[in-house]
C-alpha cells in the first residue's frame, strides 16, 4: 500500500482549519482530519466546511465514539466525513452500530485502541467487528502523565510492529511521535502517516533554509510518499 499522509486539523477555529488544510494539500498531504478539538469547536459545521471547500478529499472525522454510535457515524457521514473513528473500549455493540452505519452510508470505520489494557488484542477486536483501519493509539494525557510521575513516556511505536503483524487492516500510529518517528512508520508495517497541525517543524533535516512551512511539509509528504510499506510477518 502506498503510504498516505493525512494532517490532523487539532484546531479550535474552522477558518484556520481551512487556511491550514489549503496549505497542506498544496504540500501534498492525502487526507484531511477534523480533529477532535475541531469537532468539539465546530461540530457538523466544520465538517461541512471542510467538505465544501475541498470536494472529493477524503476527510477523517475523530469523533472517537463511545456510545450513539450508528447516529453519530450517520450524522458526520452526511455532513461529508469519508471516514469516522470508534474507540474500542466502546461496547461491541457502539462499534457494530458504526460499521454498520459506514455501510449504510458509504463511510469507512477507523477503530482506536488507546486506552486498551492489551493493544495488540484491542486491535483484533477492532478489526473482528468489521472496522477497515486500526489507529494505534497512546492517549496525550496518559503519555504526560507516565512522564510527570517519573517513568518513561511510551510511544506507539513500542507495539506497532506487534499490532500490525496481528490484523489485515491498515495501522495507524498516533501519539506523540516526533517528525522523523511519523516519517518511520511505513518501515513498520503501518502506510497511514499523521502529522499534527498546528504543526512544528522539529526535525532539522526538514526545515528550510527561510523556514517556510509549506515547503518543509512538502519535503516531509516526499518523504514519506517515496517508501514502500515495509510489513512485519503476520502472527
């Protein structure tokens, strides 16, 4: 699979949101994310806004669904989302409702495994109850919160070789990695590639000589759209 960069829209304001996400599929960024705090400022509206300004994108709505899940899915669905996100420490019966809402009306189910006591189980289950990606996933509060408390910060890249051996889906990685660490992630089995926006240019290799955002993204698209998705033996 061809790697895909997809850029996280963690904004709180939709205009920014879409003056970012314009300057993104400049770069060469694939899909669009209505991140959670998007959703929590804007809600359909933001959706919609995304949708209409940027027709024929696949937008990814991180609603991270715990229950109301075939309502939840229906409504980002006609809002314009391609793809919603269930957690799956939701009840099997909220990721049934959203997989078989993403049927119903054409979208494609992400299942989330933070907070699983065992990933790589977590991801199966996702995967067993029909969803089409995994997001593997180590929540902001829990990483700062392990480092506030002295012990080191845990990082999905830990288990992502495990979690990608163990399911035939595609594999996500999100939470906390640095740029050269999201650019490494087709060498672990996992081809959907997030970068977070507001973005921070952190790794010196990727930096411009004038600091222009928007070439520096476009070296890190090329990056990461020249590999070829390296996959760990299945288990």
């Amino acid at each position: 699979m061809r790697p895909i960069v997809q850029i996280s829209l963690d904004l709180t304001n939709i205009d920014e949101a879409l003056e970012t996400a314009e300057m993104a599929l400049r770069a060469g960024v694939d899909w669009l994310e209505a991140g959670t705090p998007l959703i929590l400022a804007e809600g359909l509206h933001g959706v919609r806004k995304l949708r209409e300004a940027f027709p024929g994108i696949p937008i990814v709505a991180d609603l991270k669904t715990m229950d109301g899940g075939y309502l939840e899915a229906e409504m980002m669905a006609k809002a314009g989302a391609t793809h919603v996100v269930v957690m799956a420490r939701a009840h099997a019966e909220t990721i049934k409702c959203v997989v078989k809402a993403g049927k119903d009306f054409g979208v494609q189910v992400m299942g989330d495994n933070m907070i699983c006591p065992d990933m790589v189980e977590g991801a199966k289950f996702l995967e067993d109850l029909g969803c089409d990606y995994v997001i593997h996933h180590i929540g902001y509060d829990e990483r700062r919160g392990i480092a506030a408390a002295g012990h080191r910060m845990p990082s999905p890249l830990d288990q992502l070789r495990e979690v990608v051996a163990a399911v035939n889906i595609p594999v996500q990685a999100v939470g906390g990695l640095s740029l050269e660490q999201a650019i490494q992630c087709p060498q672990y089995g996992a081809p959907l590639v997030v970068l977070g926006a507001p973005l921070t240019i952190d790794a010196d290799s990727f930096k411009t000589a004038d600091g222009d955002l928007e070439s520096s993204l476009r070296m890190i698209c090329e990056a990461i759209h020249s590999q070829t998705t390296v996959f760990p033996t299945k288990s």
